[in-house]
C-alpha cells in the first residue's frame, strides 16, 4: 500500500478552504477601492535639494566683468559660512549664479539667513548691479506635459503656446507651466555695404550701438494720473 503525503502551507489551506480564500480576497478588494482615492500619486518621491542659489543681475556687463566683480567677491564671503560644502559659479551675459552646496543635516533656512547676512556686508559690488537674490532651490513637480500641434507656421503656434500657458496659469492650483522646444524669438538687422560706407562705420560698431540701446532699465515711476 502507498502513503500519501500530507501536504501543509499556505497554498495547501487555500484548497482546502475555498469560502475563507475568496472572502479573503473580496476584502482585499474592497480595501483597495476604498483607498484607492488616498493614495499619493506623483512622477518623483518628495526630496529636498541642499543647495541655496544666489543670481546677481549685472545688465550690459560681460561675463569677465560680472566674474572679477560679483561672483569673486560672493565666493570669498559665504566660504566661511558654517555649513558649506562645494561653490559652484557661473558667469553670463548680464547675470551671474552661485549655487551653494550644503553639508547634510545643515539647517537650510538658518544657513541661507546667515549666506544673506554675508552677502550684505559686500561693498564693493559694481553700481549698475542689482541686489542679489538669495533662495533656496526647490524641486518641481511635473503632473502633465501637453504637446501643441498643427499645419501652421513655428511663430504662430509658439504665439499660441503663450496665449495657452497665460491661460492654464489663470487656475489656481497651477502655480509653474513652462514652455519647452520652442526657439526663442530672435531680431535680425541687416545693413548693406553701401550703407556702412556712406556712414563710415563697421558692423561691430553698429552691434555696440545696438547693445547700449537695448538695456532693459528701471526708468523710474509715475504716481501721478
């Protein structure tokens, strides 16, 4: 005669009790809609950046200009601040940025206080730069990409894009929308020969006109009608 053998485990029980097993899996069921309302959906995990960015605007300067007067002298002034890991810096045309880097488990609201603090005791900042800008870098959620589309020219859809991003950004729980893929929108100036020659001057000198006629600077305020 043959023994069979007993066999034991959770998948055993299950065949064996099949009312247990599916009341078992009605309730998971349930659960699952029930909750499904409150669980957290988001394309990246909630983390928090340990970097603290500083943009200085310098309008019209090069970036050798905004390197030797601004980001210098910003470098040699939070390098002590307690807290501080690398210094990164970059120079522009017209601004310049310094990202903080910060050591882990520093208080980010006391040290980008105490980086303001620093940064206001600097003197010797050229006359024409604006005040710096201190804030910490926060990470962006991104819920919905939209792709805009159609048998029509570049500059009229990006016209579109525009007038579609001002009005997503009428709602009140949106707060960023960017555009992206477009070109930006450029001015060409063309000068002939004849015209350099009559006026007796060089491209380069019309480009230096062009570039101290373009500066985009505060003119004051009206408070009068």
């Amino acid at each position: 005669m043959k023994t069979l053998q007993k066999n034991t485990g959770a998948i055993s029980w299950v065949a064996n009790h099949a009312v247990a097993a599916n009341l078992i899996m009605l309730a998971a069921i349930l659960g699952g809609l029930l909750f499904m309302n409150t669980i957290k959906q988001e394309v990246f995990p909630d983390f928090e950046l340990d970097r603290v960015l500083i943009d200085v605007v310098y309008p019209g300067a090069n970036p050798e200009e905004i390197e030797s007067g601004i980001l210098l002298a910003i470098e040699e002034a939070v390098s002590g601040v307690d807290g501080i890991g690398d210094i990164e810096s970059t120079a522009k045309e017209g601004i310049g940025s310094v990202v903080v880097h910060t050591i882990l488990g520093t208080d980010l609201e006391r040290l980008t206080q105490d980086i303001e603090k620093e940064i206001d005791r600097i003197n010797t900042f050229p006359e024409d730069a604006e005040a710096p800008e201190v804030g910490l870098i926060f990470q962006k959620k991104q819920v919905l990409r939209l792709v805009l589309y159609g048998d029509a020219d570049e500059k009229v859809l990006h016209k579109l894009a525009e007038q579609f991003r001002g009005n997503l950004l009428q709602h009140n729980d949106i707060t960023l929308v960017e555009l992206s893929g477009v070109k930006p929108l450029e001015m060409s100036i063309e000068i002939s020969q004849a015209n350099l020659r009559r006026y007796k001057i060089s491209l380069s000198e019309v480009s230096k006109r062009i570039k101290t006629a373009s500066l985009d600077l505060p003119a004051g305020s009206v408070k009068t009608d």
